[in-house]
C-alpha cells in the first residue's frame, strides 16, 4: 500500500493508485528528499553524501563525497513510505566513477540497513547480480554478463511472491525464487563501496 499524504511531500506524481513516480523534481537541491533515509550496511567512517542535483535542467538524486578507503560499506538510501511486497520497480542510473566499484540499483523489501533485497548493476564487471543481505551479510542469489554502454539506462524489478526477475533496458537477464525475506518492507537505492552514482525516475507498482 502507498502512503499518498507521504508520497506528495516527495513531489512525486501519483499516476494511479497503486503506481507513484519519484522524479525528486520537487526536492531541495542538495538535500535528501524529504521521507527518504541516508545510510549504509557496515558503516565505517563518515557517510557517503546523498543529495538531489542539477543535471541539464532536470533534478536527479546523486551520490558523491565517498570514503573510498572502506570497500565493504554498502550506501543506501531510501524510503518506506512505500510498503512494497508484490509488483515492479524502475529507475533510470547513471555510473559516474568507482575504482573498486561502479554502478548500483534497487533496494526493495527493506527491513532495516542490514536485510534487503537488492539488485545491482557493475559496469567495472560487465555484470548485473541479485543479492539478499541478511543480518549485514551479502549472498549472491543470481548473475549475468551484461555490458552497457556509458550513460543512463534503465533497470527494473518484478516481485511476485518468491519469485522476482530483474531487467536492464526492458530485457530481461535475471530470474530468481527465494523466501528469505517475506514481509514487505521499504523501497531504495543502493551502491558499493566507492561507487559515485546518479538515480532519476524511481517508479513503484505495487499490487
């Protein structure tokens, strides 16, 4: 279910009733959009920086400002006004920089910062994996060899029961069952260690 009275805070657009857009066109520049959280899974240091910038006239969330010495510490941010069990998830990304890691994705049934689901692209790795972490632990769940060109792309999720698969650009690479993580939870954005990346355009279907 989503939380409308939340949802408009955001500047989203709602389109219908189980579908909301976050273009974060609404949000502070240089803030986190109001309802979302800045966090991590193994913090270590200062945190990464989360916050709404300018892009050729459009208003996108980017993350900056990485201690890159840590290469464990997964940063997320994101929002449970949305109570997501079932449906999809989009946005489009943009990989800007990372030695040790590049890219990222979507965080969904979000618990807490330690239990999630998550699927993410690397363009270091020509790779686009699903991951469960449970209790702070990442477990590779599913993999394909995926090579994209620089620039923005568009990365979806479909959840339905224990079953979820994940696509990049409208085709589908990923196809996966587990039960670990039932309940419904939150929704988000994840990167890797000093992955520098940009989200725009995060869409949530729920059934």
């Amino acid at each position: 279910m989503i939380k409308i009275v939340t949802a408009l805070v955001l500047g989203a657009v709602m389109s219908s009733a189980n579908t909301l857009q976050m273009n974060f066109e609404k949000a502070k520049v240089g803030t986190v959009p109001t309802g979302w959280k800045a966090t991590a899974t193994h913090p270590k240091k200062a945190l990464a920086t989360w916050q709404v910038e300018e892009d050729a006239g459009n208003k996108i969330l980017t993350l900056s400002n990485i201690d890159s010495s840590h290469g464990g510490m997964f940063n997320l941010c994101f929002t449970k006004s949305v109570d997501f069990l079932d449906g999809e998830i989009s946005v489009r990304f943009r990989a800007n920089s990372g030695q040790i890691d590049q890219g990222g994705g979507i965080m969904w049934r979000v618990q807490d910062a330690d239990n999630y689901f998550v699927a993410r692209f690397n363009p270091l790795e020509d790779n686009f994996r699903f991951y469960i972490v449970k209790e702070g632990v990442r477990m590779e769940l599913a993999s394909a060899n995926v090579r994209l060109d620089k620039g923005w792309h568009r990365m979806k999720i479909v959840q339905e029961g224990t079953h979820f698969e994940g696509y990049l650009d409208d085709k589908k690479f990923l196809d996966y069952h587990d039960k670990r993580l039932e309940k419904s939870g939150g929704v988000g954005l994840w990167t890797k260690a000093d992955a520098a990346s940009s989200f725009d355009d995060f869409i949530v279907k729920t059934k």
